[in-house]
C-alpha cells in the first residue's frame, strides 16, 4: 500500500506520457476560392485513447485571412464536447470562411484538443493538429 492510497489519491504517473487523443482532419473541398463568398467544411474525428472518460474540448485557430463566420471577425472557435467514454469517436464539421483579407496562399489551420479535469478552466494536457488551406484565384 504506497502513501497516495492511503488517502485516496490516484498515481497517473504513467499516463501523463501517453496521447490522450486521435484528432484526424480534413477539409472538403480541398481548395478555398478567393473572392467568391465562399467557404470549405473541415471534418473532424476525435477519438479517446485512454482507458478512463475524459472532459473534452477542441480550440480550432485560423489566420486572420479567414474566419468561422461570413464577415471574418471570429478566428478562434471553442467547442465544449463533454466527457468522451473510453474508445469513444466523436465527428464534428465546422465550416471556414475568406473574407476580403484573404489572398491567393497557403493558410495554416490549427486543432487543439484539451484534456480537462475538475472543469474546463482546468486541463491536464493537449494534442495539437496544423493542417495547411490553399486558397487559389476563382
């Protein structure tokens, strides 16, 4: 009996080095026209890789040359997905806009999945995905 079972507590030495997440991405179409009002769908899967339910929460960060609204004032989005069951797969589609700021170019999107504890100002560690948009002349 070690010191931290006499009071309760639980020793996650060993999963601290582990990955909590699988985030998968990708965006349809692949390509973003310039100056046409439109947008991409970008599909996420997030999966849980511990043996233990996890509090989750994504935090998506685009440029400022795009945005997840039509007027591009929103380049950050959080999105509070509760707690995810072991093995449990969890798909979401968010949609990314150009606006006037945008031109022809590479822009880097990047995912963050946290891991949470006691509640989400609170997180134990993160796993981070950067995908790359092309914007292209329409």
């Amino acid at each position: 009996m070690g010191l931290l079972d006499m009071f309760g507590k639980k020793d996650v030495s060993d999963e601290l080095g582990k990955t909590p997440y699988s985030v998968k991405a990708r965006f349809n179409p692949i390509r973003l026209a310039v100056k046409k009002g439109e947008r991409v769908d970008l599909y996420i899967d997030v999966k849980n890789l511990r043996s233990e339910q996890l509090m989750t929460s994504l935090v998506l960060k685009v440029p400022k040359q795009l945005g997840f609204d039509a007027t591009g004032i929103n380049d950050t989005r959080e999105m509070r997905l509760g707690f995810l069951k072991p093995g449990e797969d969890r798909s979401l589609i968010v949609q990314v806009y150009e606006n006037a700021r945008t031109e022809p170019g590479d822009y880097d999107v990047t995912i963050t999945a946290y891991c949470h504890y006691r509640d989400y100002a609170h997180y134990l560690s993160s796993v981070a995905k950067t995908l790359t948009l092309r914007a292209v002349k329409g």
